[in-house]
C-alpha cells in the first residue's frame, strides 16, 4: 500500500470519529433538554424512554464503526510502518551501494590520480631523455662539422704537401741536371786548363845554368 492510501485511510478514519463525536454530542443535549422539561407526561416518558434506547443502541452500532475504524487504521498504520520500514530498508540499502560506489569511485580517482603520476613521471623522463638526446645529436653534429671542417684542411694541406713534393722533385731533376751540366763544365775547363799548362810548359824556354859573370 501507497502513502498516499494509507492517508486517505486516515483521513475518512477522521471523519468517523468526527460523526461519532458529533453524535455524542446531540445525545448529551438531548439528556440535558429532559433534565430540564416540566413534568413530562408518562405517554412522553414512554416514547423519550423508546427514544433514548434507540439513540444508546446507535453509538453501540458506531462504537462498532469506529473500532472497525480503528482497526483499519491499526492495520493501515502498521502497512504504513512496514511501506515506511521497506521505504527506509530501500534508501539504507541505496545509500550503501552509493557509499560503495563512492568507496569504488575514490579508489578509481586514486588510482587515476596515480597512473596521471605515472605518465607524467614517464612523460618528464622521456622528455628528458629527449632534451639529452637533442644535446647528445648537437654534439654530434657539431663533432661532424669539426671532422669535416679537419679533413677539409687536411685534404689542403696533403694537396698542398702533393704540389710541394711536385716542386720538390721537379727542383730536385732540375737541380741535378744543373749539376750535371756544371760537373760536365768543371771538367771541360779542368781539360782545357791542362791542355794549355801543357801547352805552356811546351813553350817555355829551356835554361842551360852558367856561372855568375864577372864585370857584370
């Protein structure tokens, strides 16, 4: 059974006794009228006296009503409890199961929290590692700009000692087919130079020796 019933059950309960009190009411003035009336007559005393074990026998019919009431309203209070009772029994079990939802929502927002932790640990580290490795590639590419720049200067300066040892050598042939020219001349004058001593000693005079002379 509703609320809603178990109020309207109520409220017609309240009616009753309201017609019961009602009732009792106009008896307890319809006593006090015959207190009050002058020496009524025994034909009167008769018909008041029929009159009053009616009205007694209607509130026995009524108090009947009204315990019929009561039990209706006995009975509607206690289906009233127990809609109340299973009311309260669906709302404490509801609210468990939110308290456990809660429990389980809480826990997943921790462990949330902790994996966001997590990724932002991971994401720091990679972009850290990251960051090294951009410094790391920098580093590299400034060594490779270096090696080339060196072998760079290294392919000059062999092209330079090629070119030197080109003159070297072409100085050197030269050098030697110079000397090879002054030796064969050193040697031309040192021929000519002993052909004319020869030539020389050919034409020189030959001296007999004599004594000193006298007068002289």
């Amino acid at each position: 059974m509703g609320s809603g019933d178990w109020l309207r059950d109520c409220r017609f309960s309240d009616d009753g006794i309201w017609r019961h009190d009602r009732n009792e009411i106009r008896i307890t003035d319809h006593a006090k009228t015959t207190d009050t009336a002058s020496q009524p007559s025994h034909a009167s005393e008769r018909r008041h006296h029929s009159e009053t074990e009616g009205r007694h026998r209607l509130p026995r019919a009524e108090h009947r009503e009204i315990e019929a009431i009561i039990d209706g309203i006995g009975r509607n209070a206690r289906q009233g409890t127990q809609s109340v009772t299973e009311h309260v029994r669906g709302i404490r079990d509801f609210t468990e199961q939110a308290y456990e939802r809660a429990a389980s929502l809480v826990e997943s927002s921790q462990a949330i929290y902790r994996r966001a932790n997590d990724n932002r640990r991971t994401t720091e580290q990679t972009r850290n590692h990251t960051d090294t490795a951009h410094n790391s590639l920098e580093r590299v590419s400034e060594y490779i700009s270096t090696s080339r720049r060196v072998n760079e200067r290294y392919e000059r300066i062999r092209d330079d000692a090629r070119r030197l040892d080109g003159a070297v050598k072409e100085f050197t042939e030269r050098n030697t087919a110079l000397t090879e020219r002054i030796d064969q001349r050193t040697e031309t004058v040192r021929e000519v130079n002993k052909q004319m001593t020869q030539e020389l000693e050919k034409q020189r005079p030959t001296r007999s020796y004599s004594g000193p002379s006298m007068g002289r």
